[in-house]
C-alpha cells in the first residue's frame, strides 16, 4: 500500500512505464565493467591533482607579484576580464554603463576627470556660471 493522497478526492497519478518516472524507483544506471569504472576514476583523481597544482602554482605567482609591489586583487581582476568570452564582455560592458549612468544621475561623477572634463564643456557651450545638472 502506497502513501495516502494530499487530496483524497483527486484521482489515482498515471503510471506511464518510463523508467526513473515514479518518485520512488531509482534512476536507470549503465552497467559498467570495474575496468572502466576504473578508468573514470583515475581520470577525475589526476584531474583534480592537476587542479590542486594549478591552484598552488597560481597562488606563488600571486604572492611573487604582491612582494615586487602588485596589487594581487588587480591582478586577478585583469586575468578574469583578458579570458572573457565575448558574450561575458558584452554582459560586463552593458552593465558597467548601467552603473556609470546611475553614478552619473546620483551626480557623483563630478569629482572625476570625466565629470571635471563634462562641466568645462557644460560651461564653454555657453552656460557661463549655470549650475551644472546633476543629471
């Protein structure tokens, strides 16, 4: 005997034979020999050695950099955006502009080069002492 329905009144679920369909039936597996069992699993355990290696060597290129005067955040963050796929360059680039339009709207651009370069040319258009908008 199955388990009691949330809502008696509702009608018995379908059973539609497929296997792994019921909640309770394990999903299908593929039969391997130990060999090939074998075989993934030394694949994955020399894999993710490689990936400890990695991280270790990657980590004493960083500490090299830090001692010689690099910033190691700045580092990481020039590697991540030279290994962008254009897709992830496009995403970054539209929300960087997202977040320079808000700052620009909040008027906290002003203290920069861009915002300093924006109010000369605000003034030489002929806005002479105006204030300059804040958006």
């Amino acid at each position: 005997m199955g388990r009691p329905r949330k809502n008696p009144d509702s009608p018995p679920r379908k059973r539609t034979g497929k296997i792994g369909s019921g909640r309770n039936q394990p999903p299908t597996t593929i039969q391997l020999s130990n060999s090939g069992l074998e075989k993934f699993v030394d694949r994955l355990e020399r894999l993710e050695t490689e990936r400890r290696d990695a991280a270790a060597a990657i980590a004493e290129v960083l500490v090299e950099a830090e001692q010689v005067g690099f910033n190691k955040k700045a580092l990481r963050a020039i590697v991540k955006r030279r290994l962008e796929t254009p897709e992830q360059e496009a995403a970054r680039l539209a929300t960087e502009e997202a977040f320079d339009d808000m700052l620009s709207k909040l008027g906290m651009l002003r203290d920069t080069p861009l915002g300093e370069a924006a109010q000369m040319a605000f003034r030489s258009a002929g806005n002479g002492g105006g204030e300059f908008p804040a958006a």
